[in-house]
RNA sequence: GGUGCCAUACCCAAGUGGUAAGGGAAAGGUCUGCAAAACCUUUAUACAUCGGUUCGAAUCCGAUUGGCACCUCCA
C-alpha cells in the first residue's frame, strides 16, 4: 500500500516514490528563534511529526533536517527590515546569541512536551554562513545576481519559471499591499530578494560575516537552500513549512537552488494549514499570546494539544478555542480509562492474527497513509476500543501500533496507584467506606462532597470504591 | 486587483460519485441507599443557496451568499 501525499507543486495527491527507495530526505522549516513559538507554529510541527511517524510506519527510513533561524529574518522588506532576533535582543538588553539560544531551548522543550520526534540533524543559519555564501557565488557566476545599493539582490527576470510552486501570475500581483512593507527601490523587478545585506538602515548588527560582497549578512531565504542542499543533497524528497511559506519563501528558496543547481530541487512540497483563534490568524503580538506553557497553565496537558490537531487534517483550518481543546482533553481521558481498564484485565501486546484485527490495522494504515488522514486514524482508534469481537490482547497491540502514528504516548497509561492520592484523601475514603457499611448515608455523602471540594470524584464500583482526580 | 481555501447535526470534525466516520455535549435506560463512574440506547431524508453533468453528487462543473488566509513579519 502506497503513501500518498498532497503535493502542493502539483495540486494534487501522489504516491509518494523517493527519490532513493527507501530513504527518504525530508526538510522542515524550522523555527526564528525571537520569541516563543505559539500553538500554531507548533500545529505546523505536529503535522511534520506525523508525517514522518506515517513515512517511518510505511516502512520507509527517514533524515529528517530542520534548520534554527537565528539571523536574517527581517522584519520588512529591503533595507527597511530590521532582524527580528536583532530587535529583540535590543528591546530586552540581550546578546543576539543569548536571546538565539533560550529561544531555541524553549522550543525543544516544546517540541519534547508534545512527543515530537527530534529530527536528525537541527543546523543553525549562523553555523552555516560559508554555505550560504558558496550558493550566492554560484548563482553570480550564472549571472543570476546583481548588486544594488550596496545589497546583492537574486533577479527573478534571470529564470523561466518564477512562481511556479504558488502559481503565482506575476503581471498581476501588487508589491507592499501591507500598510507596513514598504518597497524597495534598489530593485529591477519589485520580486527580486536579497540575498546578501551590507547595508541596512538599523546599522552595524551584531550578527555581521566577512563576504566577497562587503561586511554583512545573509537574506533569508538563502538559508533553506544552502543548509538543505548541504545535508541532504541537491535533489531531496520532502520540504515542508506553514502555508504561508508557499508564495514567498519557497518561491525565492526554488528559485534561487534551481538556478544554482540547474536540477529540479525538491519532488514532494507539503504545507500544513493554520490554526486561527476568534480574531483570525493566531499572532504573537494581539490578543493572547497562547504558548503550549499557557496551556500547561492551564492545567491541560501537551497530549491534550496533541490529540486535538490529530482530531482534524494539516491541510485545513483550524479554529482554536479552549471548548474545542475541552472536548480533545475528555476525549483523550476516556481512551486513557479504556487502556486502564485494559490493562486491568491484564492486556499485553502480542502478535495480531485474527481476521479481524489485521483488517483493523490495515484500515488504519490505509487512513494516514491516505495524505495523513488521522482523523480517520483516531475514529479507527475508538472503533478498536469499542469492538468486543477483539480480545483485550488484540485491542491493546492495536492501539500500540496506531499510537505509534499518534504518538500521544498510550504506552505509558499505567494502572493507577493508591498511593498517588494523598493519605488523608484516603482516609476519608476509609471513612465514607465504613459509614456506607453502617448504613450512615449522611455521613457518607458528606464525606464524599468533601472528597469532592478536595478535587477527588469518588466511583463506587461492585468490587469497592476508588478515587479520581477531577480535571 | 491577484491567488488559494472553507461552508456538514447543539459544538468540534472526517468524508477518496454509490447513498452521511469519530469525539464532545445532551436525553432516556441499566446499575446504585442516593449520586458519580461505567455500560446500553437515542440524536443530519440529507451536507450554505440556486442551477447543471450523471443511472446516481456532500463529493464534479457554474453562479450566488457568507467566512478565512496569502500577495516580501508570519507556521
């Protein structure tokens, strides 16, 4: 069974075929690491992880690369910009390096919270400045460049099929609509990118190299090119990012490694969708800056997060709400009961044999690998859970092998321990236990509504009563 | 102005031309001293509207209405 994958170059769903059988060479848009990363950048990262969880189930091998934006990403357009970890170090009295580094930290631990498989190779833009320099000087000895007010700018003129992947029609599109861009005169053609700064109107930075073109640094997008090409090759399988990548940022990174290369550069574009709040696109500056940390505040868990974007495709909106993260928190409550209650049969993996399983675990494969559909994947999940034609063996191996796709960490769900709640919540239960014995139902109640104001949700069950934290 | 996406039950949300997944919520029932939990059952003659193609459309085409995103900060 095939994978397919909606590739954004084509429009379309294709069987995904690498380029070298089994290995694939995947290239994620890493973070700018200027600020914490808000839920919807990590929705972007949830849905690379599955992706990668769905290519490394199907059996393929994956070298996974993602780079750390820690210079370059500008503010504006040309000269105007500003370096976004530049302003930010200015604005908190930091070193750029230090503002870089706890950045980055906290995005890992981000990135571990929510079970993320780290990926092969992490490289920062400012350890890979030589490369990026080598590409620019490549694509000046095909005369792809030209210098212009002291910035060496890629000339989109230069190359046939500018646009290609955002089918963009470049007679059309108007330059600086944003109130806040404004163009930039050294240009030939308004779409022409810088590649290498040595002037920009905030002055002398911090992050500066020495280049053939003059003291400075690099544009942007010439990071994704240089670092990409460098450890996966020329030619690569899977480059992904935000939607919003798709008309700028990969435009100019194709542009700019095709025509260094003269070879197609990337077969498999995949963009993940937005997540919205009330007001629209989520934004670090209006509104609420919602972190994974202010969740966790709230006392939902990383997993919760989880479970909701699985709960919908990567490639459509999302409108977040705490009632919708709500519902994925119950809903990942209940298949923990359902596991506990599992186990408490003693369910353990084995090998699947019977008809009914394999078809189960080949109907969930046949989902994600459809384009990663794991809201299919989960309705799969809750159809094993359900179904008393399997064992309670069968049902658990299953849900570890699909848990390998969701990766919400079901292998841990453990039988609770009485010794998880405090002695004297247990000793009221003692208490309460011991009244209902005598029939003193008053008691009892009040002893249970105290449990209640404590947190506790008392369950009686046929064999005795046990406690549970109340969310 | 250009480009792309979306409108599915109370809410979230899948749907790959063949007769509407799943979750949450709610209601009824079983159980219970009463509750809670658990378990069982129920909840879309139909997928924004109007046309068209087809034996057959939520799925394809066109129009209309409403919403969202992008067009050099952006995941």
């Amino acid at each position: 069974m095939p994978v397919f994958l909606y590739n954004t170059m084509s429009r379309s769903l294709e069987a995904f075929e690498p380029l070298h059988d089994k290995e694939v060479g995947l290239y994620s848009c890493g973070p700018t690491v200027y600020n914490y990363a808000h839920i919807g950048n990590l929705r972007t990262f949830l849905f690379e992880d599955l992706l990668k969880r769905t290519l490394l189930i199907s059996g393929f091998k994956v070298n996974h690369v993602m780079n750390i934006t820690d210079v370059g990403h500008l503010t504006g357009d040309g000269d105007e910009g500003e370096d976004k970890i530049e302003k930010m170090a200015n604005q908190s009295h930091k070193s750029v390096w230090d503002i870089a580094q706890f950045y980055t930290d906290a995005f890992f631990r981000d990135y571990d919270d929510l079970h993320m498989i780290r990926p092969n190779v992490v490289c920062k833009a400012t350890d890979h400045i030589q490369q990026m320099i080598d590409l620019i000087k490549r694509l000046e000895e095909k005369g792809h460049t030209y210098v212009s007010g002291g910035n060496v700018y890629f000339s989109i003129d230069s190359i046939p099929d500018y646009g290609k992947l955002a089918r963009l029609d470049l007679d059309s599109l108007k330059t600086a609509v944003r109130d806040d861009v404004s163009s930039d005169d050294n240009k030939k053609n308004p779409k022409d990118f810088v590649l290498w700064f040595t002037k920009s109107k905030h002055g002398e930075q911090a992050m500066m190299w020495d280049s053939p073109w003059g003291k400075g640094f690099p544009g942007w997008h010439i990071e994704c090119s240089a670092m990409s090409m460098h450890y996966l090759g020329e030619s690569f399988d899977i480059h992904c990012g935000g939607i919003d990548a798709i008309p700028v940022h990969h435009t100019n990174e194709i542009a700019q490694s095709e025509a260094a290369t003269g070879k197609p550069w990337v077969k498999y574009w995949m963009h993940g969708e937005f997540l919205l709040d009330e007001t629209g696109k989520m934004s670090k500056s209006k509104g609420e800056f919602l972190t994974l940390d202010l969740l966790k505040r709230k006392g939902y868990d990383a997993m919760d997060y989880r479970y909701y974007c699985l709960g919908g495709h990567y490639r459509s909106q999302l409108k977040f709400s705490f009632e919708a993260l709500d519902t994925a928190r119950k809903a990942r409550k209940n298949v923990q009961d359902r596991i506990q209650s599992l186990l408490r049969e003693g369910a353990k993996k084995v090998p699947l044999t019977s008809e009914k399983a394999l078809q189960y675990q080949a109907t969930f494969l046949e989902h994600v690998q459809h384009d990663l559909g794991s809201p299919r994947g989960l309705a799969d999940l809750w159809g094993v859970l359900k179904d008393e034609a399997l064992d309670c063996d069968e049902r658990y191996t299953l849900i570890m092998f699909f848990d390998q796709v969701f990766g919400l960490g079901f292998a841990s769900v453990e039988l609770p321990e009485r010794e998880d709640f405090p002695s004297e919540a247990l000793a009221l239960l003692e208490k309460r236990l011991q009244a209902k014995k005598e029939k003193n139902w008053q008691l009892a109640d009040r002893l249970r509504s105290e449990l209640d104001a404590m947190g506790y949700r008392v369950k009686d069950t046929p064999t005795g009563s046990s406690l549970e934290k109340k969310m």
